[in-house]
C-alpha cells in the first residue's frame, strides 16, 4: 500500500505559510535575540556578549525569587480553577431559560478588561470604602492587602477565580453537552453510581477541553501582569511580584535591554517547554499501553 | 424470568396531551413472552423507541402499566428492572480496556472479583472478543464496540430481557449479518427474552420468531414473518412488508359486482358477498380496499379466465425476478414474474388469485371466509 511518488515540489505549497509566519513571529523574535547577545549602550557603541545576560538572569536572585512566585501562582489557580470549572459545569441547568440565564451570568466577568478587573477589586478591598475590605474588617479580621503577604496572594487568587473560573466552566459545559444522552441511560442500566458516571462517561468525555482549558489558563496566569500591577503593584514589598512585572520593570523601567531580552526569551521557552510536556503526557496517557500482564 | 405485559399503555411526551396525534404510543396491550425473539419493526417515528424507553423504564408512561410477571413496575428505574439496553450507536467507557468495560455492570453490583473474572471471560468468548480483552475500548471499530455494549448486558445474571435499539444501524452490511446470527445463537444459549427494535424488514425476520409491526404509536399486527406476509392485517403491514408492498384498491360494490372505478373486478362469491355487505353497513365511511400482493398477480399477453385488461408501463429485470408495473383505472399496481416469464406487450390482462385478494374496511383485515 506504501507506494508514495516523492515530490517536493510539495513544498512550495508551505512556501507562503512560511513567509506569513516569518512576519508574524520568525523576525520580530529574532530581533529579541539580537538584543539579547548584545550589549546596547548607543545607537553606535554595542558590544557581543554572548550569552553573558543569559547566565546572570538564570542567576539572579530576585528573578529567581519571582519565577518561584509565578510557578505557585499558576499551580494555585489551576488546582483551584479546574475542579471549581467542572463542578459548575455539572450543576449548570441543562436547558430553558435558566440555561442560557446562566451562562450570560457566568460569562459577565471575561467581558472585564484587565486594569478594570484590577480596579474593581483594589476598590472592593479598600478598607474604608471596599465592601469586601471593610465588612472583613468589621468582621474583626485583620485584613489589608498592602501590609500583609498573605492577604494580597488570597485577594489576587481571588480574583483571578473570579475573573477566569468561567472560561474553565464554559468550556467543560460545553464538552458535557456534547455528550449522547445515550451514555448517561446505559450507564442506568448498568447501574453506575454518580461518581461511576463522572469518573468513566463525564471526565473521559471532558479531556479534551480540559487539555484546552489547563493550556490557556496556564499561559494566561503565567504572563499574568494588569490585574496584580493594579491591585498591589506587586507588594507588600515583592510579596506578589510576577515575571512579567519584574520584565517591565527591567526593560521600561530601566532600559536594560539586553538582560531583557534574554529574560523574555527564557520567559518564552519555560512556557513553550511546560505546555508541551503537558500535551504530549496527556496525549500519550490517551493510547493503548503495550499489553503486559492480565486486564 | 420476567413476561413483560403492557396494559392500556399510552404515552405522550406533551404536559397535556390534546388529541391522538399527541401521543406517541396510543392505548395498547400486548404482552412478551418470557424467552422469546420479538421483533419491533416499524417506520421512523411510529414510537419503537419509545415503546423500548417505557419497558427499559427510561421512559415512564403517561398512562396504563408496564408489569414484569403480573408485578407493576411503572416507578421502578431501569437499574432495578433486571433489563438490558443495546442502544443504536455503541456506548463504550472510553477510557476502560475491554475487560472492564464488560466488568463494569457486576463491579457496580459489588460482585466480588472472583465471580467476576470468570463471567466476563466467558462472555467475551461468546462474543469473540477475548483477544481484544486488554485493548482499550476507546480504539475499537464499531462492530466490535457495539459487541462489548451487548457484552455487558449479557455478563449480568440477573437479566431476563435485553432490548435492543437498532443495533445495528453504524455496522458494515457483511458483519451485519454475522452479527445477527450472534444474537440468535445467544438467544438460544441463554433463555432471554430478547426485543429488537428495527426499520428493516429482512432484520427482523431473519432475527425474531414474532414480529410486532407498529404504526403510528400502535402495534398493528403482532405474528410471524409468514403470517405478517400472506395476512398482513392492516393496509400498513401489507404496504410495509414485502418488496414491493401489496396493491390496494378502493372499491365499491354496484349491481351485483365489485367496482374499482369504473371497472368491474373478477372475485370469487364470497368476496363480491363480502363487499356487499361491508357497502351496505359501512355506508358512512365507506373505506372498502380489496389488497393483492404483487407475488400473485399473474400477467399475461392475451385474455384469461377472469383477467382485467391493463396498461403495462415498465418491466425491471431484478435478476431472479422482473417487476412489472402497470396501471389499471389510473393507479399504479406491481407485479412479480418468474424469471423466465414470456415477455408482454404494452396492453396485457392481469389475473388476481382470488384466494390472495384480502379485504380491508377502513384499513384493518376482514376474512371474506374463503379459501
């Protein structure tokens, strides 16, 4: 059956693909790379460095320190946005108007822009004008975002559930839908349990928007800068200080070029390497395991 | 062991059913049989499924009962009927290796995992899947998933009746068939009653001893393939079995004669009495067919002994038979030929074979008391 003709003249169909991709992310990436062997310090006085900046980036401290900080960060709001998701997902009404009620509802906070979802929630938290803020106050709670670490990481976690748990929902809704009413009367007749059905028919069927959903909310909260910078610009001290906001810092703020651009491409290729460890493990759990021993 | 009887069931899917075109099952009895091969067949929408959904229990009727051996179990959910369900498309637990899939009914009972080892393995060797035991169910091909999806209705002790949707509807047309004769041999192993829903006649003839035919939410005629054929006892089941389906024709009777329009029908006594009858005490509804099944209308190229002249209008060679249309009074009629049968010409005579020709008043069977 395998009596293919080679014929490169195939590749002139990927040609324009190539040229498309070049301009939209070959080039512009290769003008960070060029800054970030090189040490700019004038229109005419730059100097190769090698990969001098990317040695003291990976070393230092204080990036090191944030890098932790963003990986917690990540973790946290997958471990609680995920389940959250699903579990929404599966109380949501079916059908009517109460379905479509919802999911307008639901969908309200993904509509917010970034800085304003910042806003919101600096003002909700306000001790003296913040609802939250103040009631927790009131409560007798010791709260306050700008003075204590931990009360600005559960605010920005906080929000960052408000703010993206629907996306996780929508997605698993949508997935739970899609699935044959069919499954859900033979798993009756073979007497599954509630947990049965979730486990074997909901949660199998729901892979492959999961895979989606755990990818964008992973690179989302990995470049995570508005809401945070908004909210506490990244203190109390560096308590909440992200990878993106010390890269702003770095290369706005100071003009390091340089450091910055060997930042941005480590930045680029932790989530690079991340999402695909992640989609080739979970792709490969889906194949047949080579036969070994009984079932 | 479980007779399913069925007692002035009806069912609507309407809150607040208006009139009989609001119900998907009308009003009807019928009882199964404890061990039996039942065939459901009818065409899309005549509420097969339906009829299958309120015995499996997904469904619970709007009226009358459902009762397993005399017991009403209109409440009970199907996980407590002792029923399986073969759906139309293969439900498989994708992430299961075929082994748990057809473990997972006795797994969900808590049946200890030592009773359920050997129940599956066996199973999977009637079905021929024990080579594909360890295989995850999620890369199988549809034949061999519609297979475990009957497995786990088969691994269970305490079934006394599996139900089957259309089962074989996304299966190839050669493993159809083994498929099929699969099913018979289970039935045969196992004393299960067994009820296959299906549009195909060839289906559940080759699978059922007793085929209900359902039309419009009501069985019409409940019988054998052979009485279904030479009596089919409404103008539907004449129409629906056979290929091509039986001629009817619209009669009335005037001056001692039958009358299709205007051309007078050779019939035998007690039919012309028959209809004389039918006229005179059915005059409001007047809906008089006489039906002939195209297997016994003889053609010939000159006049017989009580032949109707008619215009032939095309002659299809189907290899072991020809099927000739003609037209008689303006309708279409079909006829079959043996092969071999000497060619006609555009105007011929047709004979009916008086014992075949069956009377219906207002669309149901009446013996003419012939034959």
């Amino acid at each position: 059956m395998n009596n293919k003709v080679p014929n490169n003249r195939a590749w002139l169909l990927v040609l324009p693909m190539l040229v498309l991709v070049a301009f939209s992310a070959i080039i512009p990436l290769m003008t960070v790379v060029n800054y970030s062997v090189q040490d700019v310090l004038g229109p005419n006085a730059r100097f190769f460095t090698g990969t001098e900046w990317f040695q003291s980036m990976l070393n230092d401290d204080a990036l090191q320190a944030a890098f932790l900080r963003q990986i917690s960060f990540s973790l946290i709001i997958l471990a609680i946005q995920i389940p959250l998701g699903i579990g929404i997902a599966l109380i949501m009404p079916k059908r009517g108007w109460q379905a479509s009620a919802v999911l307008i509802l639901i969908t309200l906070p993904l509509l917010i822009p970034w800085n304003v979802v910042g806003s919101i929630w600096q003002i909700f938290t306000r001790g003296d004008i913040g609802l939250m803020g103040w009631g927790l106050r009131e409560l007798g709670i010791n709260y306050n975002i700008t003075r204590n670490a931990g009360d600005a990481w559960a605010t920005i976690i906080l929000m960052d559930v408000w703010h993206w748990t629907p996306l996780v929902a929508m997605l698993c809704y949508s997935g739970l839908r899609s699935i044959p009413e069919a499954y859900y009367q033979a798993a009756r007749i073979d007497r599954a349990s509630k947990w049965a059905i979730f486990r074997y028919i909901q949660l199998p069927k729901l892979t492959n928007v999961l895979v989606i959903a755990v990818l964008l909310r992973f690179m989302h909260s990995f470049m995570i800068y508005a809401e945070p910078f908004v909210l506490t610009g990244g203190g109390p001290g560096s308590a909440t200080t992200f990878l993106s906001q010390s890269l702003t810092t770095m290369a706005v703020g100071q003009q390091d070029l340089g450091p910055s651009a060997a930042f941005s491409l480590i930045y680029f290729l932790v989530i690079l390497l991340v999402s695909w460890v992640f989609y080739t493990t979970i792709m490969n759990m889906q194949k047949d395991k080579p036969p070994h021993g009984g079932a | 062991m479980a007779e399913i009887t069925l007692k002035g069931l009806a069912h609507s899917y309407e809150k607040k059913p208006t009139g009989a075109a609001d119900y998907a099952i009308r009003q009807m009895d019928h009882v199964w049989h404890q061990g039996g091969a039942y065939a459901l067949l009818g065409p899309s929408g005549c509420g097969k499924s339906t009829l299958l959904n309120i015995i499996s229990g997904l469904l619970e009727p709007s009226e009358g009962d459902v009762l397993f051996d005399g017991q009403r179990v209109n409440e009970l959910p199907p996980e407590e009927r002792n029923i399986a369900q073969v759906f139309q498309f293969p439900v498989i637990y994708d992430t299961m290796t075929v082994f748990d899939n057809l473990a997972f009914p006795l797994r969900n009972m808590n049946t200890p995992e030592y009773r359920v080892k050997p129940k599956v393995l066996e199973v999977a060797d009637i079905l021929e899947l024990t080579p594909l035991l360890d295989r995850k169910a999620k890369n199988l091909t549809a034949d061999e998933k519609q297979k475990v999806s009957m497995g786990r209705g088969l691994v269970r002790d305490d079934v006394t009746a599996i139900l089957f949707d259309e089962p074989l509807t996304v299966i190839d047309p050669q493993l159809k068939w083994k498929l099929r004769r699969k099913l018979k041999e289970i039935h045969e192993r196992f004393n299960i009653t067994m009820i296959y829903v299906t549009h195909d006649q060839l289906e559940a003839s080759t699978f059922a001893d007793k085929i209900a035919v359902m039309y419009e939410g009501q069985v019409v005629q409940f019988g054998t393939p052979r009485e279904l054929f030479e009596r089919p006892a409404h103008t539907f089941v004449g129409y629906f079995i056979g290929s091509p389906g039986m001629n009817f024709m619209a009669v009335n009777h005037r001056d001692g004669q039958v009358m299709f329009g205007s051309q007078p029908l050779p019939v035998s006594d007690q039919m012309k009495h028959a209809v004389a009858n039918a006229s005179s005490t059915n005059a409001s509804s007047n809906n008089i067919k006489l039906g002939i099944r195209p297997e016994f209308i003889a053609i010939a190229s000159s006049e017989m002994a009580d032949s109707v002249p008619i215009l032939v209008t095309s002659v299809q060679d189907l290899g072991t038979y020809s099927l000739l249309t003609f037209k008689l009074n303006e309708q279409t009629f079909k006829a079959r030929l043996p092969e071999g049968h000497p060619p006609v010409g555009e105007t011929a005579f047709a004979h009916f074979d008086a014992a075949h020709v069956a009377l219906y008043i207002d669309e149901y069977l009446v013996e003419a008391g012939h034959e």
